[in-house]
C-alpha cells in the first residue's frame, strides 16, 4: 500500500481510538471550551450522561469525580454543535435537476404545508455540512406568500421522526418587495416601483384577518386545514419568520402583524441597521442571511453586509447568522468569522451561531450552548473554529454519541485523488 494511504490510515485509527466513547457516561476532560454564552473555560472537562451535560467545570475538579471512563481532549478547543438556520438542507440535492428539489409547494397561501416529511436523511450533503461542525438545521419550506412550517432537524438520524428536535415550530412568511431590481448582478437595468405591492399587502391582510377569525372559534363547524394550521401563531405557541430584507418594508410588516400579537422574527433582514433602535426597542429577533454579498443599494458601503452584525449587537438587537440555500451551509462559521474582522466580538460571533439561534428558535433550554441538562452535542477543532486558516474538525459529538465524520463525499474523493497521484497531505498550520 502506499505511503500516503498508510499515513491516512494510522491517523484516522488513531483519532477514532482516542474520541470514541465505550459507554454513555463518560468525561471528556483537557480541552478548552467555549460555552456559547460568551465565557471560555481553560483545561475544562464536561461530563456526559445518557446524551446530556451532567456537569462542566474545570477538569482538576471534574477528573477526581467517579466516571465509567475518561477521554483525553488533548488540547483541543469545544464549540456548542452549530445550527443552521433558514435552510433548505435535505430537501435539495443537485440544484440543477428538478427531480431532486423538494422545497416547494404550488399555491400562494400554504401554511399547512410541512417541510420536515420532505427531509431526506440520506442525502449527500448532509455529510459534508457535519464535517464542519453544523449538527442542527432549521428546515424551511419556500413558494407562495405563505409558504409552510419549519422544523429544527438533526443532520444525523435514519428517519425524518428520529431527527426532529422541534416539529412545526414556525410558519413562513415572504414579505412582498416593494422594488423590481431588473436586469443581472453584471448588467444591472434600471430599478422601478412594484405596481402589485399594495394590492398584495391587501390581499395578506385579509387572509391574515380571516384567520384570527377562524382560530377565535374553538371548534368550528367546517373545519379548513390551512386556518387549522395557524392556530399556534396568534396563540403565541408558534413563530412568525417573515422574509424580508427592507427598513420600510420591516417597518411596514411590524405594523400589520403586531394587532395580531404573533411572535415575528425577521430574516434576511439586509437593511435592519438602518433601524436598529426600533427593533431592539420592540424586541424583535431577527436572521441575518449571506453577509457574502455585495450590498442591495449602490450607495451604501460595498462592505455593508460584514458590518450589519456588529451595529446590531452594539445597539442591543438578538440576531443569528444564517446561508439560506443547502450545501454552502458548510461556510457558516467562516461567515461568522468574517462579522469579526468587521467588529463583532468572537465570542458574540459564535453566539451567533449556537446559541442565539437556539433562542430566537425557541429552543435555548434543549441545544446551542454547553451547560448542565442541555443537549451533549458539541465539536472539538484543533483551531478556531471561526478561521478557516486554522479551523479543523477533530470530533464531534450528538446528545452524546460520537459521529462518524468520514462519511464526507467531498473527504473521500480527496483522499482518493491524493491516492492516485502520489501526493503528500498538506501540514497542518497549528
């Protein structure tokens, strides 16, 4: 065999020998942690229980505990299992072929619809997004005005039913566009006003109107799915995600919702510096999406983008970061990375990414930051983890259980390759 085919070999045996875990309760002792809530743990350990943090502390206090075995982190650096927000992962394959797509509904009022029984466990992206630390994934459904419900999945599970962390937790909605941007990013036309702006904001109020109506009625003598459907969001049980990337159009849709008491949420929210002071005064969370881009005025800052995350936490606003699509979701900490160099405190950043998404989702008592009685999900990198420099996934864990991160396509084609022509693995920076 060959010399680069042994080397792999070894490291990989070694790695798996060092992380594995032979039981559920086990310590994962010398490593340095980064609990998702802002504080850094030097030589920390966290303890592990039937796939729950049973206790997390310093390892000199930790070790002398009675666990049934210990493993040594040797150094490396632990981030809260990230999670994507605003995906359509497992309901795209290959964007290119029709037959692989999944996230769309025909209609233009579809709140019934579930994106979860869509979610293909097997697909091949999966894999190639845990091999960079995103364990959990919002899944949302696109089309229409009124497109579905959302679901928080694991990206590692045989079944749709045995990924689900929340089912339905919230319904979509895509806020109208107030301008038409013709032409393309490299021959931009001119800008003009949407002519069916008003009217579509019309059209949203009444079925809006007509739904409270119906949800007023405890059992209504013809029952209709879709109203049925949206009895969570005027109970408060449910989120409102309303796509939208304007000041005014934000401004517009707060207007309209909030007589209905729902829960809002902004997301891709491109403009909401412009009216940072109004969100956090009315506390609205909001999901920011794909900081790579250029900016949507040709006025504003060509870096506007890598700046928003920064204004927002300086003004006290809660925001996630999010990459709506499916297989770039694997940059997403790169992403929060980049909101550092423009400002953002690191720690934030990661925040960002764990457990202020957890938050907004409505799930910060189960997943997104490493403390007692949550969720052991969480990864080990022998860097930072937001530095692509120097980012590299050890190890992770899901409530508990090692995954197996060699799945990766993407890893098994490069191995390949190297194989083939004889080449040297790179060194490693760290």
């Amino acid at each position: 065999m060959k010399k680069w085919s042994l080397l792999v070999l070894l490291f990989w045996a070694i790695t798996a020998s060092v992380w594995a875990q032979k039981t559920d309760h086990y310590l994962l002792k010398n490593v340095r942690i980064h609990t998702g809530q802002g504080d850094i743990i030097e030589e920390g350990a966290i303890a592990v229980k039937a796939g729950k943090i049973v206790d997390i502390g310093p390892a000199k206090e930790l070790a002398q505990k009675n666990y049934k075995e210990q493993i040594d982190g040797q150094g490396q650096w632990v981030y809260p299992a990230l999670i994507a927000a605003n995906t359509q992962l497992g309901l795209v394959e290959v964007e290119a072929v029709r037959a692989t797509l999944d996230f769309r509904e025909v209609g233009y009022f579809n709140p019934n619809i579930r994106s979860v029984v869509a979610y293909n466990t097997d697909s091949e992206i999966l894999p190639t997004i845990l091999s960079n630390g995103i364990l959990y994934s919002q899944v949302v459904p696109e089309g229409g005005r009124i497109s579905g419900q959302s679901s928080v999945l694991r990206l590692s599970a045989f079944n749709w039913e045995d990924a689900a962390v929340e089912l339905d937790e919230g319904t979509h909605l895509w806020w109208p566009k107030r301008f038409q941007f013709t032409g393309w990013w490299a021959a931009p036309g001119p800008t003009k006003l949407n002519e069916k702006y008003r009217p579509t904001i019309a059209g949203l109020q009444l079925y809006l109107a007509e739904a409270a109506a119906y949800c007023q009625q405890e059992a209504p003598e013809k029952k209709n799915i879709k109203m049925e459907s949206m009895r969570g969001l005027f109970s408060g049980e449910k989120r409102l995600y309303v796509h939208v990337d304007e000041a005014k159009a934000m401004l517009e849709a707060h207007q309209l919702l909030s007589p209905y008491g729902v829960k809002l949420v902004f997301v891709g929210a491109a403009e909401a510096w412009r009216i940072a002071d109004f969100l956090a005064e009315q506390k609205i969370p909001v999901i920011l999406s794909n900081l790579h881009a250029l900016p949507r005025l040709e006025h504003d800052d060509v870096d506007q983008p890598y700046k928003t995350p920064a204004i927002l936490h300086k003004k006290g606003v809660k925001f996630a970061l999010s990459m709506q699509g499916s297989w770039n979701q694997r940059n997403l900490a790169f992403q929060a990375g980049q909101a550092v160099a423009y400002g953002l405190p690191k720690e934030v950043a990661l925040a960002a990414i764990t457990s202020n998404v957890a938050e907004i989702l409505g799930l910060s008592e189960q997943i997104g930051s490493l403390e007692k009685g949550k969720a052991a999900s969480f990864i080990l990198s022998k860097g930072d983890l937001l530095d692509m420099r120097s980012s590299q996934i050890m190890a992770a864990y899901l409530d508990g259980k090692l995954l197996d991160l060699d799945k990766d396509k993407q890893k098994q084609l490069y191995k390949k390759y190297m194989d083939k022509y004889e080449l040297e693995m790179p060194a490693s920076k760290n």
